[in-house]
C-alpha cells in the first residue's frame, strides 16, 4: 500500500496541483479496540514517509473516523483522540478554514457524538465563518455531507444534512461546492446547484481486489 500511495502522488503531481486537500482516514485505521500504541505510531510513521515525497506542497487535511486512537489508556494519553491528529496532519485544529487562490476552503469536522455530523460549538463557528467571508466557498468535510451512494452502502452520509443544506442556502451566493470522503465510492448530487461531490478513495477498495460484479 505505501508504494502504491506513493505512485498516486507521483501521477497527481503530474497535473501541477496548487496544493493538496486530504479528506481523511489518513491511515488505515487507529480506532478500533485491538489496535496498540505502537500500530499507532507505526500507521503514522508510514504516512509522513509516504507524503516526503511532496513536502514542498501544502496539505490542508480533516479528521476521518479511523484517524484517531480512542483505545488509550486514559484521555489524558498523548496520543488519544482527536488533538493528536490534528498535530500528526499539521492542521491549526480540528475545524478550520483558510483563503487560497480567491477561494475561501472550509474545513469540518464531521466526527463527534452523532458520527457524521457537527457540534453545537462548530456550527456557531461555520455561521459566523460563512457570514463574514466574500469569497466563493468550497466545503470538504469526512463524511458526506449530501450523497445518493450512502443509501447503497448501508448509510455514512451526515445526519445533519438537513441543517446544513438550509444553511449552504442561505449563503447560495457564496458556496460553491461541497467535497467529501470516507464513503468507498463516487457520485456527485446536485441539491440546489449546489454539487456535493463523493470523491471515493485513494485505497479503493482498501487496496484489495474490490467487487469484480461491481460497474
């Protein structure tokens, strides 16, 4: 898998990106309850190798729900959950946002009590941050935000859709497009003109073989 990631980045360096928006599960997964300290640290060891390769372009990354090691002795640990991920990607913090090439990026965290979904401190956040810019928007958040192939996948889409998609509404004159991961699959929904892009995943199928009777 790391010589394949590597291969993937070599091919997208190909097109001259500006720089690179990671939607998450950045490694394989830390979350599940088997998983040591040392996994931990190995998984993350393996992506910073991998990514040296385009240490000169910026990365702006958000949380996906494998990133994070909530199997750590006590929440005091260094490396439980989310604060250590967000020092291992390199973001300011778990939600943020950032002005590049005329365009405003919003960076959500969609892992919290309800899985696929924002708090209450990060939806203030989202609508005084959506109030106070005057450029287009582009949102990427973990989980889908709006998305047709969660209802053939057995779900994963955000639960708050509904506010969100009101929200977005609001400031239609201002989002333009909505960007996600997590879900193994592509589509693109269009609610509002406002597209909501699954963008699939770089591992595919995990790296494995996939569903030969799959289109």
């Amino acid at each position: 898998a790391p010589q394949r990631f590597t291969q993937c980045l070599e091919a997208i360096k190909t097109h001259k990106p500006d720089f690179f928006l990671n939607g998450g599960d950045t490694i394989y997964a830390a979350d599940y309850d088997n998983i040591t300290r040392e996994r931990v640290a190995e998984q993350w060891s393996i992506w910073k190798d991998c990514i040296s390769n385009i240490s000169n372009y910026e990365i702006h990354s958000c949380l996906g729900n494998h990133d994070m090691w909530w199997a750590a002795p006590d929440k005091q640990d260094a490396m439980y959950g989310k604060d250590y991920v967000v020092q291992q990607v390199g973001i300011p913090k778990r939600y943020y946002s950032f002005d590049k090439a005329g365009w405003h990026f919003i960076i959500l965290d969609s892992n919290n009590e309800n899985a696929g979904s924002i708090d209450a401190e990060q939806r203030t956040w989202l609508e005084n941050d959506l109030h106070n810019t005057g450029m287009p928007v582009l949102i990427m958040s973990h989980y889908p935000l709006l998305a047709a192939c969660t209802y053939l996948d057995g779900g994963g889409m955000h639960t708050d859709f509904r506010y969100l998609t009101d929200l977005f509404y609001k400031h239609r004159d201002k989002v333009k497009a909505c960007i996600s991961g997590h879900i193994h699959l592509q589509d693109s929904v269009v609610y509002n003109n406002l597209p909501y892009y699954c963008n699939g995943a770089l591992s595919g199928f995990w790296w494995e073989e996939g569903d030969k009777n799959s289109a």
